[in-house]
C-alpha cells in the first residue's frame, strides 16, 4: 500500500487551521486571555496583536506560514514514504 499525501491539499489544510488559531488567539487577547502567547507571536508574526486588525494580520502570516510547513511535511513524507 503506497498511500501519498497530497502536499498541496495538506499545506492548505494546516494553513486554514493555524490561521484560524492564530485569529481567535489575537481576538481573545484583547479581552486578557493568552496575551503572553500573542506577544511572543508577535515578534515572528510582525503586525499581529491584541486588535481585530493584529489578528487579520497574524491570520494571514500564519496561513502562509502554515502552507509552508505543510507543504513541506507533505512533501518530506512522501519522499521517505517511498
């Protein structure tokens, strides 16, 4: 059995999810909740923050980060899958 990810699909799947994450985590931390988290973020991240607009902004940096990092699980585990 020769099961394959598809690198595409999965880096689109863990883009969407992180991104997500990394939304709610910058709304919730306009209301004190995991602010440390959201800080140490923020200086990977460079405009997100405890706002509606950090939040968009970290939400985008992270779907790309996200895309990145799956694609390239994907594509790694396809190659040692092999």
């Amino acid at each position: 059995m020769n099961s394959k990810l598809q690198p595409l699909a999965f880096g689109i799947a863990i883009g969407v999810l992180w991104a997500i994450y990394i939304f709610f985590a910058g709304i919730f931390a306009m209301f004190g909740w995991g602010v440390a988290m959201v800080d140490a973020l923020a200086s990977f991240y460079l405009g997100y923050g405890a706002s509606v607009i950090g939040a968009i902004i970290g939400a985008i940096w992270a779907f790309t980060d996200g895309f990145v990092g799956g694609f390239v699980i994907a594509w790694i585990y396809n190659m040692v899958a092999k």
